[in-house]
C-alpha cells in the first residue's frame, strides 16, 4: 500500500478540524468558509474559525438576548442589529476573558488579528446583500508596535553548529541521545539555516525529495504549490552523512519515506523540532528567544545583506507579497545608509 504524503495527511487532518469547529458556528458561517476556499489554506481557515468563534461566543456572554441561545442557534439577523460600540466593546473584551474556566488575553497583536477576521466576515455577508450594515469596516485596527527582526548574528551560526557538533552545555540527560541524534540535528539546522525553509516544510520532506545531482529539495508551500529549494554543499556533506544512518533505521509504518525522524523513528514533528531549537540555541544566546522561524529570518536577513535582492528573497521565502519581505527585511539597508553616517568625520576632511 503506498504511503500517503504527509502534506495530504496534514491538510485531511485540518479539514477535519475545521469542519468540527464550523460545526460550533451558527448555520450561516459555513457559506463563507465555503467563499474562503479558493484563496486560502486550511490553516488560515482554521484561525479564521476560532476567530469567528469569540466573537460569537462573546455575544452569548455579554448580550443578554442571546446569551440563553446556543451560539449554533443564532440567527443571520444578529449582524444588523450590532452597532460600531458593540464591535469596540468586543475589542475591549479580547483583553481579558474567560472560556472554559481560564482566563484569555489578547495582546494588540492578538486584537488586530481578531478583529480583521470579523471585518473579513462581514464584508462578505455585506458585499452579497445578505446583511444591510457593516459595523466592523468603522472600526480603525489596533495599531501594533513593529517587531523587531530576531536572529542569530554570524558568529551566533558558526557556535551553534559547532556545539551541535560536540554536545558541549548540553544537560548529562541530553548528552545520552546526542551521539544518537547529531547528525540528524546537524543536517536538520544547517539545512533550515541554509534554505530559510519553514518548520512544517522541512518536517513533511521525504527522502525522495532530496535531489544531489541539484542540490536541491522539493518543498510543499503554503496552498500546496511544489516548488523546488537550492542548498549549498555545506548543507549537502551534513544531510549526506546524516542518510548514512538514516539507511540504517527501519522507520515506522507510515514514515518508512519520510527524511527527518524522531527517536521514536517516525516522521520528525513540529514541536520536536521547535524543542530541538530551543535545547541548542539557549546557551548560545540566552537573550534572544530563537525558534525555527527566526532560523528563516536568519537566512532571509544573510540573502539580503549579501545580494540586495529584496525579489530574490521574497521568491526563495516563498513570499507572495514582495511588500512583506520588503517590510521585514529591507529594513537591513537602512542600517547600512545609517553607518554611512557615521563613517566621515567632517573636521578630519
């Protein structure tokens, strides 16, 4: 029996999920998820229903009328009958609420975010003439301070591939399944390191989808697209020696193709890898919280310091919008256009 690609396992596992949370929503809902379908991915649709899902929930809270309804009885009607304060009051309520008896907060992050579900959510019951008023397209998104790019410097790469190399401030627990796991972790880092690739997109690559002869990888992008990865031949020695023992592990059913495995030889999982960042970069720089993506923004940023290529980066990081690779990265030639500042003293001229 051929063995199902992990992506087609991982997108029947989050329509699964999102029929069920669809299942919470009033009747209504399902025809914009429905509209959703053709530009977004399950993911962004799944976020999408639990976004969707505190608004009403907070409705059933907070509005008498329906707070002795199901959430799942409500009808289209609610809409209308909201008010641009009812939709600052629901902003107000994101900072701090209960459900199922813990506290939730929202940061402005976390506000925004919400709060552009739900203008999404009305404009299209709006634009289709379903609902007459659109109370949340008058409310102004928080505005959210801009973050900071967090990466490992270059000196930063070089110690932590080399304590990846020698085990060295790793816990005596640690140290037991480092000679197990090292090649593994070094071709797992280098190859995140050296393609900028996603976290989910290096777990659901398969043996198969390693090419030598290109140095290449065959990485599935958000919405499905195939599309092809080049590495160099730092990266190429570290996942040859790694295959070396990978032709060694008889992996589990289910994983026998997959290219990263976990202790339990099967396929390498998300948390597994966020978890082995961790283990590896707290000693190398306790004062920056480095995860997978910031090994992506890494990357990102080197490409850019070395071509100045802001389209190149936006196609390599699989960027749709230029616009956003440019907000995060071109921020890197302002630094040089500041150091140029710097660098002429007018008394010595």
């Amino acid at each position: 029996m051929k063995e199902k690609a992990y992506y087609e396992e991982v997108n029947r596992a989050n329509e699964i999920k999102l029929r069920n949370l669809i299942g919470e929503l009033p009747p209504f809902c399902k025809q914009f998820f429905i509209s959703l379908e053709a530009t977004t991915s399950s993911r962004t649709r799944i976020a999408y229903a639990y976004d969707i899902g505190c608004f009403f929930n907070f409705i059933h809270d907070e509005n008498p009328k329906y707070s002795k309804m199901k959430v799942q009885d409500f009808p289209l009607s609610l809409l209308d009958e909201l008010t641009p304060m009812d939709i600052d009051e629901y902003v107000s309520y994101l900072r701090l609420y209960e459900k199922d008896g813990k506290e939730r907060t929202n940061e402005e992050r976390g506000q925004k975010r919400k709060l552009a579900a739900l203008r999404t959510f009305y404009n299209y019951f709006f634009r289709n003439e379903l609902i007459d008023t659109n109370p949340a397209s008058k409310i102004e998104l928080p505005k959210t301070p801009e973050k900071n790019i967090v990466r490992l410097d270059v000196d930063e790469v070089a110690i932590l591939l080399d304590q990846v190399e020698s085990g060295e401030d790793l816990t005596e627990k640690q140290k037991k399944y480092h000679e197990k796991t090292k090649a593994r972790d070094l071709a797992l880092l280098m190859l995140m390191l050296g393609t900028g690739i996603r976290v989910s997109e290096c777990v659901g690559l398969d043996i198969t989808d390693v090419d030598f002869k290109n140095n290449g990888i065959k990485i599935h992008r958000k919405g499905g697209k195939e599309v092809i990865v080049y590495f160099g031949d730092e990266v190429r020695d570290a996942l040859l020696d790694y295959l070396e023992e990978r032709k060694l592990i008889i992996a589990e059913p289910g994983s026998t193709n997959a290219l990263f495995l976990s202790l339990q030889n099967k396929r390498i999982g998300v948390r597994t890898v966020e978890n082995l960042v961790k283990k590896y970069t707290k000693n190398v720089t306790p004062l920056k919280n480095i995860t997978p993506h910031k090994l992506r923004s890494t990357y990102g940023t080197t490409l850019y310091r070395e071509t100045g290529d802001i389209y190149l980066v936006a196609d390599v990081l699989g960027h749709s919008d230029v616009n956003t690779t440019r907000k995060h990265y071109a921020e890197q030639a302002d630094d040089r256009r500041r150091s140029a500042a710097k660098a002429v003293n007018l008394r010595k001229i």
